[in-house]
C-alpha cells in the first residue's frame, strides 16, 4: 500500500437511534477494546481481512480487526493504517458509543487541522481512562460539544494547547468525568463561545481548573459557579478558581 495522495478517513458520524457499526463494517461499535492508528500492516494480516476506510475509497487508509477474548467475552482490537497521516475532515461521532474501549492510540498519526467538529467525539467511552490528545490540532474547530461527555473512567485529559479562538459550542464537553481531577484551561479564549452550559456537570472528582484568568466581576464568578454545578470536589477547594 503505497500513496502519495492525501489519505482522508470516511465520515463515520454514528446513529442516535440503535447501536452503530464500525467505518463501514458490520462489527458493532461496543465490540472494540482497542482502537490503534498506525503506519504499516503487520505481515501476518491477509488482505482479505481488511477493508477501505478511506473517503476517496481509494484504499488509502485500510482497517482490520483482530479478535480477542476478554472475560469470556468475544471482542475485538480495531487496527487503522495508511502509508501517511490520517486527515481527519469531520471528527462528530467518531468514536461515540465506544463503550468498551480500554485504549486507544491515536499518536501522531491523525491530522485534525481542517476538523470544524468535534462534538460528541469521545462522547460515552465509557471504560477509557487515558486520552492522549496532545497531538490535536484545534486550530479551525468550531463545536467542542459533548467532546467527552460520560468519559466517566477518564482521570487525565491535557488540553492546556488547545486552540479555542473560533468555538462557539463547549456545552456539556467534560459532562459526566467522574473520574477527572485536574484541568488546565489557561490557553482557552471562549469569547466567541455562544454555549458553556453544563460544561463540567458532575465532575464530582475534579479538584482544581486553572484558567487564563481569575473571575473578578460578579457577572462572570456567576457563570463559572453554574458552570461547575455538580463538581463537589471542587467546591471544596474554589482557592484554584478564585471563586
């Protein structure tokens, strides 16, 4: 598999209504526990295994899954590859409903910088505990919505070099991290964020947020106390908002 054209991954934006599939696939999205981006195809997978991800259908970036058993249980590893980066053209959805993905690797193998949306993106993954999203490029993104809404296991998540200039949506983007305890916001410039609400509901283990600046005036202390409405921890310690 050699390409030189730009390699850009189907839309896969799920169903709201019923489980969804994979890229395509017949393989449900609750059935992945491991989600592995990366650049070469292993000797040992038949070509007959895989199938085209690619939106241009080109075969420019091919998936494979591998079986495994976890528990009993009958699950699979998810396995996506292309001979140069994956561009990312729309990211709502994209991993949603993943509800049993342990792992995912994304690397420096994604290129998010054309991404308008990444509502819903991480949206109930469920038994994730790590994201590593330091590679992302934010620079155009326009909706964070629901981002990481039920990430509930999530207990680290850097998006201190998040590019936040163009978003309008925030609402509901940490919802549900049970589990998340530290936040740093300094670089997020929300001044054309038409929606913050809910944006850390039930954070309950979220202990301090750093922003760029402390609320001084009463309108804004007001807005950050409804923001984080439902984070007990951090109730406990407002000496990291100002609050």
């Amino acid at each position: 598999m050699v390409h030189t054209k730009e390699a850009v991954l189907m839309l896969d934006t799920p169903s709201e209504s019923g489980e969804s599939c994979v890229l395509g696939s017949t393989i449900l999205r609750s059935q992945i526990v491991r989600i592995q981006f990366c650049s070469k195809m292993p000797l040992e997978v038949c070509q007959g295994e895989m199938w085209d991800v690619s939106a241009a259908h080109d075969r420019s970036i091919l998936a494979w899954a591998k079986k495994v058993f976890i528990s009993s249980k009958l699950l699979s590893e998810l396995y996506i590859a292309s001979d140069t980066k994956i561009k990312l053209q729309n990211a709502r959805g994209l991993f949603w409903g993943y509800e049993n993905l342990c792992e995912i690797n994304l690397d420096k193998w994604i290129d998010s910088s054309s991404v308008s949306d990444m509502s819903n993106m991480f949206c109930r993954c469920e038994s994730l505990t790590s994201i590593d999203i330091s590679y992302f490029d934010t620079s155009h993104t326009e909706s964070f919505a629901r981002m990481f809404r039920d990430c509930a296991k999530v207990e680290i998540l850097d998006v201190s070099h998040f590019q936040t200039q163009r978003v309008l949506h925030m609402e509901n983007m940490f919802y549900g991290c049970k589990c998340l305890k530290y936040l740093d916001l300094r670089g997020f410039d929300c001044s054309k964020a038409a929606d913050l609400s809910y944006m850390f509901y039930g954070c309950q283990s979220l202990k301090n947020v750093l922003t760029a600046k402390r609320p001084s005036d009463r309108k804004h202390r007001a807005i950050m106390i409804e923001l984080l409405a439902g984070c007990k921890k951090l109730a406990e310690e407002k000496k990291g908002m100002g609050i």
